[in-house]
C-alpha cells in the first residue's frame, strides 16, 4: 500500500543534533534514541503499549547519549524516528530495514508496504539522519586534528528469548581492537560487572549500518556500545554509567577527557 502525505502540518525532524561545535573527541551517534511514530503513519496500527517496549526504541539511549554529549563536549547525532518506521541502523536494502514485525509483535502499517512508500521512508526518516552524521565527520575530517571516536550507543533488552542477559554493558568492535581492549580492561578493572565483547551483538558489516558506513569506511576508531535496559532505566543509573563509561574512556585512551 501507499501511504499518505503528511499534508500541512507541523514538520517532524528526522534527526536532532545537540553541540555540533563541541570540541571533544568524540562523535555520539543513536539510531534508536526514539519511538516517534510521525503522524501520517497513525502509530503503525499498534497500541501506545506496544510503543514503549523496546521493540519501538533502545530504552535510556537516547538519555544517556545526552549525558555523554555533556561530559564529553561531543557532538550529538539522535535519529528522532522509531527503529519501526525505519531501522537506521540497517543497510537500507535489508529486509528488516521496516520490520513486518519484531521480538513477536507483528507491525501491521509495515506489511506490504509499496515499493514507493518504502523510498518514501528512506528519503524522509533515513537520509536526512545519515546526512547530518555524514555532515558533521566531514567537519570534523576538515579540521587539522586526530579524527574523532565514534560511538555508536545502544541499549538491550535485560533478556532475550527468556534468557537473561548477563552483561551490563557489552562492546560490539568487530574485528577493530584499538579502543574495544583497554576499554574492555578499563570497564573489568573493578571487578563488579560483567562486559560483554563482541556479545551478544558482534558489529556486523553485512548487517550493521552506522559504524561501517561512517566510521569503518574512513578508518576512524569506534566503538558500538550497548546499555543493558535495566541499568539505564532511571536517571540515577545512568548517570552513573555515563560517569562510568567516561572514566573508562580517559583510562583507555591515558588521558582526561572529560570537560
Ligand atoms: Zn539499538
């Protein structure tokens, strides 16, 4: 089916972008910080419940992207769409891009979408937050100084399948180990969590988008991090983990960076 306009109403920002000037660094990027469905989809035909699972949104990214944005003095790039209107952390030819369902729940304004409303989608939701990425590591690239760290920050459901996620915080690198080994030494150091590395999720190519394509391709040290959901539901806790994440960060890299 097609889908309609969005007619003459108050427009939707693809994406927000907090400190583009900010002088750390580090780039943060979240792909999942929302559950904004925009108004012409009419919520996807799901009920608002269905909405604030994380099936909609990575639960307390978005959050604690903002507060390493501050610490670090680091550019911010938030896609301001669901992961059901458009996953923007796929490759835009991948089935899964608009998912017909996740985690069980079946997303009824994505079955049989057009291959119009599709591109549609892509241009709306997806380009736009690609582009502002692409418009600020262009920026940066420009600027006589070591390129920036990009990081790519997620949050996971505490269980999986009925399994319950062991990890606090996990690193996907793929096969870049620069900053993914002393930042695994770093946040083990203390003892009293377990960090997952390249698990549950490894940073895969084929199927990830924003790192390989912003980052990989230039050759630029990254990180993909994942926030267990439980651990950054509450402002409490996640402060103290971007506290935490950011002191991991100035011990793996041997220097202060926090502003
Ligand atoms: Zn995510």
């Amino acid at each position: 089916m097609d889908e309609p306009a969005s007619g003459d109403v108050a427009p939707e920002p693809a994406f927000l972008l907090r400190r583009p000037r900010g002088r750390g660094d580090f780039v943060l990027l979240c792909d999942h910080a929302s559950n904004h469905v925009p108004t012409a989809l009419d919520r996807l035909g799901l009920p608002p419940s269905a909405l604030a699972r994380h099936i909609a949104l990575d639960i307390g990214a978005g959050e604690i992207t903002e507060i390493l944005s501050e610490m670090l003095d680091a550019p911010a790039i938030f896609s301001a769409t669901s992961r059901l209107v458009i996953d923007c952390n796929r490759h835009p030819g991948a089935a899964d891009l608009i998912p017909e369902s996740s985690d069980g729940t079946p997303i009824p304004g994505n079955r049989g979408l057009s291959a119009a409303a599709r591109t549609g989608r892509i241009e709306r939701w997806f380009t736009p937050y690609h582009d502002a990425v692409e418009r600020i590591l262009t920026a940066r690239a420009a600027q006589d100084r070591q390129p920036p760290t990009v990081l790519s920050i997620h949050s996971m459901a505490a269980t999986m399948a009925g399994r319950r996620r062991p990890w606090q915080i996990a690193l996907s690198s793929h096969h870049d180990r620069r900053l993914a080994e002393p930042m695994l030494a770093a946040l083990r150091r203390p003892g009293d969590v377990e960090v997952g590395d390249n698990q549950p999720y490894d940073l895969d190519p084929a199927v990830d988008f924003t790192i390989p394509y912003h980052a990989m391709r230039r050759d630029w040290p990254y990180l993909q991090v994942e926030f267990r959901q439980d651990e950054v539901a509450d402002p409490a806790g996640r402060k103290n983990w971007a506290r935490r994440f950011a002191a991991a960060l100035s011990e793996a890299l041997g220097r202060p960076i926090l502003c």
